[in-house]
C-alpha cells in the first residue's frame, strides 16, 4: 500500500546493474583476444578459444539471462527484451569461441562420397560437373564447414536488432543507447575482422573499451538508484527524447492492446522479444538457403540458442494469462529448433545421395506446421493485422520447408520465405518495442482484422450457445494449446510405411523431428501446466515426454544403433509400464473432456504398437492410422483450445467431461471476522457502518489489499498499529475516492502539483505533500495528528471501484497494507482473513488482487523547485514517473 511498511519487502532491487555489467565484462573479454591479435599477428586458437567460449556463455550469456528474467518481473519491457536478446548474442557468440577452438584442436580428414557433395551443392544452388562416381576429400569435418560464414549469418540480424535497441532506449534513459549503440558498432567491426585484416579488430577492441566505460558507469549509477531510491548520478529518469513524438496514437490498435493489458500486468509484455528471436532465427536460415553457408553446424547451435530466448517469450505470455502469445512462440521456438537439427543432420552427417532423397520425401511432420500456423492465424483474426501478416508468413514459411518439393528449388523457395518473415519480424520488434514503451499504439500495426463480436458469431456453435457450455471450465489452461501441437507433431513426425524404417536417412532426419517436438518441448509445456496449478498438473504432458524420448530411442535410432533382441524386451517392458500408465491417464482426461479422452485412447492403441515393434510383430498400417489420427485430434483439441482461451468462454465444442465431481457440500469454517463479496451494495454497506463504528477492515485497492480505518475514529487509527505490531514511527497514509474531493477542500497547492496529481490520479501512485488546515476540510478531523508526519501528508487515489465508493460513503480512510509488518503484501482477502483475522472486525473480499506489490510513494515536497523523489518503487516503475513529470513540466513551461 501507499506506505513506507515492508519496504525491504517490496525494494525490487535493480536487475539492470546485473545486465548492463555482463555485457561491459563480455565486451572486455572480447577486446582482450582482438588486441592480441592485433599485436602479435596470431589468432586465438584451442583451449585459449574454448575458454573464452565459456567464459562468454557464463557471463554475457547466463548472468545477463537472470538480468532479463528480473527485468520482466519488474514491468520493464526493454531491458526484458534487451538483456534476454544480449544474452542470447553472448551465448551464441562464446559457442562460435568453442567451435573455433575445438576446430583447431582436432583437424580431422573426412572422405565423403561426392554424391553428398553434389547435394550440398544443390542445398546452396549450386552444380556440379564432377562424375558421380568420384570421392571428393574434405580436409575438415563437415562439423566445423563456413564457420566465418555462419558467425557473420548470426551477427548481421543482431546488429539491426541492436540499432532498434539503442533507438527505443533513447525514449526511456541517455546511459542505454550509448551502451546498446556501442554494441551495434562492435557487432559491425566483428563481422568485418572475420573476413578482413587486424584493422577491424582493432576499432572492434576500441568500441568494446566504450562499451565497458559506459557499463561500468551505468551499473554505478543505477546501483546507486537502487541503494538510495533517489537518482544521484544522471543517466537514468531522462530520456533522450520523449516517446510520443514517434507518432500519434491509432485508436483502432490501442484498443486491441487494451484489452490485452487487462489480462495481466504483474509482468512486462514478451511480444518484442518474441519477434527479435523470429528475426535472427529467420536470418541465419535465409542466409543458409541462398548458399551462404555450406553446412549447418555451427548455425544449429546460433539457431537453438535464439530460440531457448523465445520460450522465455513464451513463458511470460503464459505468466500473463496470454494463450495466444504462449502458443505462438512455444510453436515458432519448435519450428526453428526441428529445422536448425533436421539441417544440421542433413549438412553435416554422410548420407547416400539416394537414401537421403527418398528419406526427405518420406518426411510428413512439416505438413502439421502447415496447419498449425493456419491455427495462428485464425487466433490473430482478434488482435490486429500486423499479427495476421505475420503468421501468414509464418505459414507460407512452412510450406517452403515442405520435403517433397525437389531440392533444386526447395532452398531458394525456403530462403525468399525467410526473407519476408525476417522484415516482417524486424519490423514487429520495432512496433511491440515502441507501443509497449509509451503503451500507446504509435508505430501502426493495423486495426483488428475481425470484430470480437463478430468473430465470436462465426466461431461459435449452436451447441456451444448454451448456457452451461458458455463458461470456459476452471480444468482449461493457456498451455493446452501448445500441448496439442507438440503431441500432432511428434505423431505425423513419426508416421512412416515399413519401407523406410530401414532407411538411414529417414531414420537421422525423424530423430529431431518427434525428440524435439514430443519430448523437449513438450517438457517446457509440462512446466507451464505446473505454473498453471490446474488440478491434474502436468501429468499427462509429463507422461508423454517419456513416451515420446521412449518411442524416438527405440523405433529410430536404434535401428541406427543396432539394438540387440536382449536389449529390446527392455522396451517391451517398457511399453508395458507405459500401456497401465496411460490407463489412468484416460481415467483423468475423462475428467477434463472428450478431446482429451479421445486422445488419451488414441495414443493407447498407439503404445500397443509400439508393444508389438518390440516384438517384431508390429501392424504398420494400424500404427499409421493411429497415428494421423492422433494428429487430426491433435489439431482440433489446439484450435478448440486456442479459441476458447482467447475468448474465456467454450466457443468450439470439446465435449463434457465423462466422470463429473461430486462437489462435497461439507459446511465451510466459520472465517474469525465478518467476510462479505465486494460485488453487493449489503457488503459496501455493512464494511462501512464497522468502519463508521470504529473497526478496523480489510480492504481491496487497485493494486494489494489494505487495512482501514474512519478518520472520525482516530482510535481506530491506533489499532491498526497493534494489529499489525507496526513501529510507530512509521506513519500511515489516506486514501480518498478522487481528486475532486482535494479540490473542494482547496489545498494550497502549485498548479505543478495539481497538473501532475491529475495525470497519476487515480492509480498506483501515491503522492507526499504538506499538511495543512485544508485536511481538517477534506474530512480528516479528529485524526489529523493521527495520518502522515508532523508536516506532510501521503496520499492514495486507488483506482478501483469498491474502494472509490466506499470511500464516497464514509469519507477519507486511513490505510496501510494488510499483512503483519516486514511480512509480503496480501494479494487476496483470504491471505487477509488467514493473516489478520482473528485481530479485525471485517473483510470486503474481491478475489484475486490487480498487482503483486503496493503503490510506489513519490515526495512531492519540492516538486515546485522542479524535482520530485521517488521514496519506493511499487507497481508503476519509476522511469514511468518520472517521464510523466517530465512531460507535465514541459507543458507547464
């Protein structure tokens, strides 16, 4: 609440010192090898190489990503997307460090069959006249092909990405763009010292010094920031130029983002980071296709890297209750991991020409892409045409990687479709950036394709029209979604005729395909289940990771291993654990509904298969059929799911749950004090005659759950300390329902004072001022020596609508946060009840609370000399107030 209780709690700390100083150090590991080589002429090699390697993953990788996951709990949508996005630069940069060291330490000589040399000329357009009988020597392992080439495919998106970085901090603070712009230039000067001399090292070496400077001054400043919560050195608080200027709001995308924001704001918005990790990946493959690269090892490992960072995307959307942008990245990062290893396998390891031919043709699993991303689309219909466009392009992506087009066009079809995805992705960055950061619409993307109400009419069924299949049941989560296309990819992957199980090239190539889908993915998918705290968890996704890994190991690459009949019945008793395992999974999906269950049967008969393979006995066609089958339930259970999430109500039919539970109609425990629903007129009321009688209530406000007492009683004000053994020296604040009420009373204040109380008012903000007999107007009275210090005030305006009204009922309240002192807020009124109860006379419950941590206190004492401080940071981050008093000072001058 607008106090200064628990503020050890509630000091966030400032994860941007962690982010700012992984990339200072990294850059000075990187100009301590460029100076070197400058100096005495010789390139890093071996251990020397693998080490720094390390060293930059560590650092600029690891300790930057927890900078970036801190940041996005902190509300801070750019240096989320910054530090998550560097930290994937760092990581990738120090695996290239470990690629160029292991090369030189072990030089190997490989004699390939130039049939596979002349399908790598044709995976990068090019010919060859050689006889197909001839052996062509390869003085290298395909491994370590075009390490320069790939390096420079990874650093050429990022430097794009890095410009948009320094350009949108430059709206928010002048320490950042001179960081990120420092960067930008290095990531240029690297790419050059990869093909040129020792010239480009050297301007490299220099811009990394830059680098180091402004992060070690950074770091210095927004610690101190951190330790005082007062700005001591300049840097941050001031942007370079305001936001707004960027362009003027569209009220047709402001709207959709709105709405969107509603869902959740305890956490920054992943959407740019989401488009950032889309570019790069998009980049490399496009730069592999048009034949760039010759192999593919070094570009798996950028690629899979980039896309860890947009499962963090992923992951946040889901935290933000966003089913939409949780599926859209979890499937993208899918798509960019099975593409990077399926041409990692198809680059680097030695494949008959013909085998690898027909193996590729064999191939389905890209046709479930093809129709997932039609899935996407359907979603994005209700967001805006920026996120059409994208997912259009998302699907003409995969039709371009669809095996049975011939190879000699398949490449340079892929590498246009990455082209368009890429200024597509580039330019979503940009947008997402931009909009979060003013959380306005100023960078167009376009009105909503569709009107909700309209696409709910075309969505929904005559079935689904009843009342009881309206509401979207408490079973569903934001993560089914995702957990019905990893399941449809990993079982149309698997889908083969007996004629390839034999077949060495299929068999390398389905390896990625249903691992990385069926069981990698769908682990991150079981950890989101657990996030969501549904009743069953994660157990089936857990359960079918095994399957999947399971399956995967025997039915590929074990013919590639030569698994012996002993080592089979292994399997076979495996197959049976699992067939009495995914029993009870059907018991639990006949709880859920009948997509599930059907799924859960589905993939019953498909584990009996995978019995009788062990056996040597399987029915190919059986298996087939199950198998598109459970693709086709697959893609229906993802696009039901996805619609009903988007939409919090049963659009499209999943069917009831077979086994219904019985609710127990056990007589609740009587709670220790009066608890009654905010919802009804009777509670406001009942809440304000305690009060008026000298209670003391819990209450909601717009961000955690607060204590109240009635100016009239002051001794009610003294009890709120003894309830919540606060010292006394700690003051407490008032809240009222609305600047009108100050404006009545006629304080003396600024008209700087007043213009910036009406753009904080009503909100998280909590504003400090001078006492004065005008409280005594306000409604204060008798609790005058009771609220605030001897000299100065605090005040709350909370944006809420029951505490608004309560407060037009009983007058000003003095309040603080509910929840014994040093102890964390209450974000529900049962924590308040649990906590409290037993010492307070009432509870107005409201559920859930709109925010994690109290209302940041600003002193406006001195807000006439021009500045302001921020006493503690709450749910409004204090760059955001900060840029709101700098825009109100401007318009004052």
């Amino acid at each position: 609440m607008a106090t200064l209780d628990g503020f050890p709690a509630s000091f966030y700390g400032e994860p941007g010192v962690l982010g700012i100083l992984s990339n200072g150090i990294s850059a000075f590991l990187v100009l301590l090898q460029n100076f070197n080589t400058a100096r005495t002429g010789i390139a890093p090699v071996g251990v020397e190489n693998i080490l720094a390697g390390v060293h930059l993953i560590l650092i600029g990788g690891i300790c930057q990503l927890v900078a970036g996951l801190l940041s996005f709990r902190k509300y801070d949508h750019l240096s989320g997307t910054a530090f998550i996005g560097y930290a994937a630069l760092w990581g990738s940069f120090g695996a290239t460090r470990i690629y160029f060291g292991a090369l030189t330490e072990t030089p190997i000589t490989v004699f390939m069959p130039h049939q596979m040399v002349n399908n790598l000329s044709l995976s990068t357009n090019m010919t060859s006249n050689i006889s197909s009988n001839a052996t062509a020597e390869i003085t290298i392992s395909h491994l370590f092909l075009s390490l320069k080439e790939s390096a420079i495919a990874g650093l050429v998106p990022y430097i794009f990405l890095s410009f948009l970085l320094a350009f949108c901090s430059a709206t928010v603070n002048y320490i950042m763009p001179f960081v990120f712009g420092a960067i930008t230039a290095t990531l240029i000067f690297e790419a050059v010292g990869l093909v040129a001399s020792s010239w480009a090292l050297v301007v490299s070496g220099v811009l990394e010094l830059l680098i180091l400077l402004f992060a070690v001054y950074g770091s210095a400043a927004l610690l101190a920031k951190g330790l005082t919560q007062r700005l001591i050195l300049k840097g941050f608080g001031t942007p370079l130029f305001n936001v707004l200027l960027l362009g003027t709001p569209n009220s047709g995308s402001a709207q959709s983002i709105g709405q969107e924001k509603k869902k959740n704001t305890k956490y920054a918005e992943p959407m740019a980071l989401g488009f950032f990790s889309d570019t790069i990946a998009a980049f490399i493959f496009a730069f592999y296709s048009f034949g760039y690269m010759k192999s593919f090892g070094l570009g798996a490992a950028w690629v899979s890297i980039i896309a860890a960072a947009q499962l963090f995307s992923s992951y946040y959307a889901h935290l933000r209750q966003d089913c939409y942008h949780t599926t859209k990245f979890g499937l993208h990062a899918t798509y960019w991991l099975i593409k990077a290893w399926d041409e990692f396998v198809l680059s680097v390891l030695l494949v008959e020409d013909s085998e690898l031919v027909s193996g590729r043709k064999a191939m389905v699993g890209d046709w479930f892409f093809v129709t997932a991303g039609l899935v996407l689309c359907v979603g994005s219909l209700n967001t805006d045409v920026l996120e059409l466009i994208h997912n259009m392009l998302f699907v003409l992506l995969t039709v371009s990687t669809v095996p049975q087009i011939p190879l000699q066009g398949y490449y340079i079809f892929f590498g246009v479709a990455c082209s368009l995805f890429t200024a597509a992705s580039l330019y979503g960055t940009f947008s997402r950036l931009i909009n979060t950061i003013a959380e306005k619409s100023l960078i167009h993307v376009g009105p909503q394709p569709i009107s909700t109400e309209q696409l709910r009419k075309v969505l929904s069924c005559s079935r689904a029209k009843q009342r009881d299949q309206n509401a979207l049941p408490q079973t569903d989560q934001a993560s089914d979604a995702l957990f019905y296309l990893t399941n449809g990819v990993a079982a149309l992957s698997a889908l083969h005729a007996r004629l390839f199980s034999l077949n060495p090239a299929f068999l390398h190539l389905t390896v990625p395909w249903v691992l990385i889908s069926g069981a990698i993915i769908q682990a991150y998918v079981s950890r989101l289940q657990v996030t969501g705290g549904g009743r069953f968890g994660s157990v089936i996704s857990s359960i079918y990771v095994a399957v999947w890994a399971t399956w995967t190991w025997f039915r590929f690459a074990g013919n590639l291993l030569q698994i012996s009949t002993e080592a089979a019945y292994a399997f076979t008793a495996g197959a049976i654990a699992l067939l009495v395992i995914n029993a009870f999974l059907m018991l639990i999906a006949a709880y859920r509904n009948l997509v599930l269950l059907f799924l859960t049967v589905v993939m019953e008969v498909v584990l009996v298969c995978f019995l009788l393979s062990t056996l040597q006995r399987l029915p190919y066609k059986l298996e087939m059929a199950m198998l598109a089958l459970l693709s086709i339930i697959c893609i229906y259970g993802a696009l039901a799911s996805l619609v009903n999430c988007i939409f919090s109500q049963r659009l499209l039919p999943m069917g009831p749950p077979i086994i219904k539970e019985k609710v127990k109609q056990d007589s609740a425990p009587e709670p220790p004090c009066p608890a009654v629903d905010s919802r009804l007129t009777s509670s406001l009321l009942k809440i304000a005659r305690l009060l008026d009688e000298g209670a003391v209530c819990g209450i909601p406000t717009d961000t955690v759950y607060a204590l109240a007492a009635s100016c009239k009683n002051p001794q009610a004000i003294e009890k709120i300390y003894n309830i919540k053994d606060r010292p006394a020296e700690k003051p407490v604040c008032i809240c009222i329902s609305s600047v009108e009420q100050l404006v009545a009373a006629k304080p003396p204040f600024s008209p700087l004072l007043w213009e910036f109380m009406r753009n904080v008012y009503p909100g998280g903000i909590s504003c400090i001022v001078r006492k004065g007999d005008w409280l005594l107007k306000l409604g204060v009275g008798p609790a005058y020596d009771r609220v605030g210090t001897t000299d100065s005030i605090m005040i709350r305006v909370p944006d809420h609508t029951v505490t608004g009204h309560l407060c037009n009922i009983t007058g000003p309240l003095a309040i603080t946060s509910a929840n014994p002192s040093g102890e964390p807020d209450s974000t529900h009124h049962s924590m308040v009840i649990n906590r409290l109860g037993h010492k307070i006379q009432g509870v107005l419950c409201d559920g859930n609370s709109n925010e994690v941590v109290a209302s940041t206190v600003v002193n406006c004492l001195k807000i006439d000399e021009g500045t302001i401080t921020i006493v503690r940071e709450g749910c409004v981050p204090a760059v955001k107030v900060q840029q709101i008093f700098d825009r109100v000072k401007s318009t004052m001058v």
